[in-house]
C-alpha cells in the first residue's frame, strides 16, 4: 500500500526535472504569449499614434522600444533561461520566415509605372550607390583603424562591415510619406532603393566573406566579380521563372471556379516561398528571387485569379508583411536588450556613425549627378529630393540580422564589435533620425506635393513626370545625351510593346480594362 500511495502522490503533483519537455512547453508558451502581447500593443499604439499625427515616434520606433523595454525587464529580473531563448534573435529565423513575405509584398504592391519610369535611377542608386557606400565605409573605417581613430579591422573585414550597414530599411520614411503625401517619383526612388539595396547588401555582404574565407589575391579579383554577377542574375532568371510560370498555371489550370478558389489561393501563396527557397537551396539570394517573382506574379498572375481570390491574396500578403514587420523591430529591440555587447569599442561606435553619413552622402549625390547627366531637364532629380533621399538612408533589421551572422563568421571579438556598432546604428537612426524624419521633409518641402501625375512608358514618356525643369539653358552640349536619351526611350517603347503584343497575351487571361481594375483592387487591398 505504501507504493501505491507513493505512485498516487507522484501522478498528483508530478515533478518535472529542470530541462524535461513539459517544462520546456510551459516555458515556450510563456514566450509565445509574451510575443503576441508585444505585438497587440505595438499594432494599438501605432493606430493611436497615426490618429493623433504623432510623428515624432513613428510605428517602426514605437515596436523597437516596446522590445527594449520588455528585453530590459526580463534582462534584469530572474527570467527562466528556457523563457528568455524565446527572446533571441535567430538569423534563420529572420531569413527563412519573417523576411521573404516583406520582400514579396514589396515586388507585388509596387506601382509598375512610377517605379519602371525611374527604373534607371533606382537600378544606379541601389547598385552601383550601395557599391560605392559600401567602399567609402569600409575604407574610411579602415582608415580610422590606421589611425588609432578607432579598434583596427582587417581591409575585408572592413569592406563586410561596409556591405552589411549600407542595407537601408526606410520604413519610418515611406510611412510618414504616405501619411503627408509626396511626389510619386521620390516614393519610387526611396521604395525601389531600399528593396533593392538590401538585395545588393547582401550579395556584397557574402562575396566580402567568400574572399576573406578563401583569401583571394588580386588576380582572383575577376572571379569575385563573376560570383556576384553569377548569384544576381541567377537570382533575377530563378524569381522571373517562377513568376512566369505560376502565370500559365493559372492561366490554363482552371482554378477560377467557385469550388477551387481555396486550391487556387493556397497555390498562389505558395509560389512566392517556392521560388525564396529555390534561390536559397542553389546558393544564390532569395531576396532577389523573390522580389521579381512578386513583381512578375502582381503583373501577370494577377488577372489570373477569380475575383474573389485576387481580394484574398491581395489582404492576405498586406497582413502577413505588416505582423512580420512589426514583429521584427520587436524581436530586435527584445535582442539588442538582452544581447551581449562589446561597449569598450566606443571610438568604433562614433566614428562609424560618422562615416556611414559620408558614405550614404557619396551614394546620393554622386548616383544623382550621373543620373541626371543623362535625364532631360524637367526629370533630374532636385537638390532637396536629393537630400530627402539622403535622410531617409535608416539602417534597420537587414543590417542587424547581418551584423549578428558576422559574429559567427568573425573571429577574435571582431564580429562582436561590429554587432555592437550595428546596433548603436539601428537604435540611433530609427529612434533620432526616423522621429525628425516628418520635420526634416516638411523642412524640405518634399511633402504634400503629391499630384498624382500619369506616366507612361510608350513613345511620349519625355513628358513632365513630376520633376519640374530648372530655369537653366540647353548648351549644344546635350546633343549627344538627347540622342542618347532618344535611343532609351525608344528601347524604352519597344519593351512596351513587346509586353503589350507578346507577353500579356501570352500570360494574362484578360487585358486592358481588367488589368486596371485589378489595380484598383490592390490598392484597395494594401
């Protein structure tokens, strides 16, 4: 009787070993629960700040300090361990889940005909400006480290940590955008950008640690840059690939009808994860990837669906980018309070803050001034539209996810350094620089001027597109660039009408009229 009566008590109140499983769920539960509160909170707030036009803390800051203070707290009090690593930041995690439905909800939001107008200035401004701030850092932190200004690095090193905070996330910025309203050609410049700067970013960030790891020479230098034009245009043919074939499925399949309209949106959210882990999977970037397949599928895939399926995906994907990025400025803020950091490096810190505003500098002004070498006069770029674009350069959580992989990819403390600077980055200009962002665009009066200005990209795209000319004369020096610019826009023309004649009736269902109401019906949705 007696073991009888001890077998009772032990099924009556159990106890749990410190690490057993049921402890563990318990403790994961808490986590989880802690998580989706941070994220109630963070979505109420925002909604009070945006109805009071509170644009000194903006939704982004508003989450990253939520997730510091909560950090904060646990990070002091007698946390369970098990409940604290439902805190940590997991780069996988971040590059596998949270990210790839932003970077598609970017590709598929985005106007074509604003974005395509300035295709060129984006293209040069978020390749050949992230290449260009990418070298100035690396190089003046180099520099810096010569001369004892700050804790020495390695040049490759030097040119990673230059790669990894050249990554802008102007989220702050194209918020307050939408809230004051802008020219639709700075929208685009400032959103085509950044989406493609982090693509860019990442691919400089990794080649920087193929050549570090493998320690190429001079002479190898060709090879680093076939590698990256290798993963680039990989990543470009594998996402149009994918969009262009979820085009002719739902084309031919006949999925829209009333009693597949479940199968036809689960195919369509699949398709965008399909083509992010493909990229993935051969060791390209699944950002680029997934970014053009978003673009191809709003295009082409699109008119495809049933109507009700097109209203389903476009919420769908506007849902699921909003609580993935409101979650990681969370998890970041959670992160940056409770990691371990490397503060004795403080020169580092400063002089890095320093530096990448003479690197961003050097991306904007000198990207512009080639930019408009080639525009006519009524589209170059203005000097305060330069300077907005300038700003609205934040360093967020691109840049902290890469700088946390650096501490497994550097050794000696190195990687450390760089994620405690990264970090006093992305506090700095999301908090300071994202809360003045609404008084330095007023300031420049680039905000409320938005008056809707059609675009095209046929023959007669020369006209105004928004930039007003300068009151300058035309020497007979632009001969040569207006031929040039002749030449472009009739490219420009020929792509038009190859879309319009061969690839829209290959891959759309319908045409003309749909296709704009379709638009409609995204806007709506987003």
């Amino acid at each position: 009787m007696g073991m009888e009566e001890e077998a009772q008590i032990m099924l009556i109140s159990p106890a749990e070993p410190k690490g057993s499983p049921v402890k563990d769920q318990q403790a994961a539960g808490v986590g989880i629960l802690l998580q989706i509160m941070m994220l109630v909170l963070s979505f109420v707030l925002g909604h009070v700040l945006r109805r009071h036009r509170v644009y000194f803390l903006p939704e982004a800051s508003a989450s990253l300090l939520i997730g510091l203070i909560v950090g904060g707290l646990a990070n002091i009090s007698n946390t369970e361990t098990n409940i604290r690593a439902w805190f940590n930041f997991h780069e996988e995690f971040f590059f596998l889940f949270l990210l790839p439905p932003i970077i598609f909800q970017s590709g598929f939001s985005l106007s074509p005909k604003p974005f395509f107008s300035n295709f060129g200035a984006i293209v040069t401004f978020a390749i050949l400006g992230t290449f260009i701030a990418s070298v100035v850092t690396g190089g003046l932190v180099y520099l810096g480290g010569l001369m004892f200004l700050m804790y020495r690095l390695p040049f490759v090193e030097c040119l990673m940590f230059g790669a990894l905070i050249s990554a802008t996330d102007p989220v702050t910025v194209l918020s307050i955008f939408q809230e004051l309203g802008t020219d639709v050609n700075l929208y685009a410049l400032v959103f085509g950008e950044s989406v493609l700067n982090d693509a860019m970013a990442i691919s400089l960030y990794r080649t920087m640690s193929l050549v570090r790891s493998h320690a190429y020479s001079g002479k190898n230098f060709f090879f680093v840059i076939v590698r990256f034009l290798e993963t680039f245009v990989g990543s470009l043919s594998a996402g149009l690939g994918v969009g262009f074939t979820s085009a002719l499925l739902f084309k031919y399949a006949g999925l829209d009808i009333d009693n597949l309209q479940n199968l036809e949106c689960c195919l369509f959210v699949l398709f965008p994860y399909f083509s992010y882990m493909l990229a993935e999977g051969f060791g390209l970037s699944g950002i680029v990837s997934i970014l053009f397949t978003g673009m191809v599928m709003k295009h082409y895939t699109y008119s495809n669906l049933s109507e009700p399926s097109q209203q389903f995906v476009a919420e769908f994907f506007h849902l699921i980018s909003s609580l993935a990025e409101t979650f990681i400025f969370i998890y970041m803020g959670l992160d940056i309070a409770m990691e371990q950091h490397s503060w004795s490096h403080v020169g580092f810190i400063f002089f890095s803050i320093l530096f990448i505003g003479v690197a961003r500098a050097a991306n904007v002004f000198s990207c512009a001034y080639l930019v408009n070498l080639v525009r006519p006069a009524h589209r170059k770029i203005p000097s305060n539209h330069q300077k907005a674009l300038w700003y609205s350069g934040l360093r967020g959580a691109m840049a902290f996810a890469l700088a946390l992989q650096s501490i497994h990819d550097l050794p000696d403390g190195h990687g450390q350094t760089i994620f405690t600077a990264t970090t006093a980055i992305v506090v700095l200009t999301v908090l300071l620089i994202g809360g003045s962002t609404g008084t330095m665009l007023e300031a420049l009066q680039v905000v409320g001027d938005n008056d809707d200005h059609e675009y095209s990209l046929t023959e007669n795209s020369d006209v105004s597109n928004g930039y007003i000319a300068p009151d300058s004369d035309e020497g007979s020096s632009r001969s040569r660039i207006k031929m040039k610019l002749r030449e472009f826009h009739e490219s420009t023309a020929s792509f038009t009408a190859l879309n319009r004649n061969y690839l829209t009736p290959f891959f759309k269902s319908r045409s003309g009229d749909d296709e704009e109401n379709d638009n409609r019906a995204l806007i709506r949705g987003s």
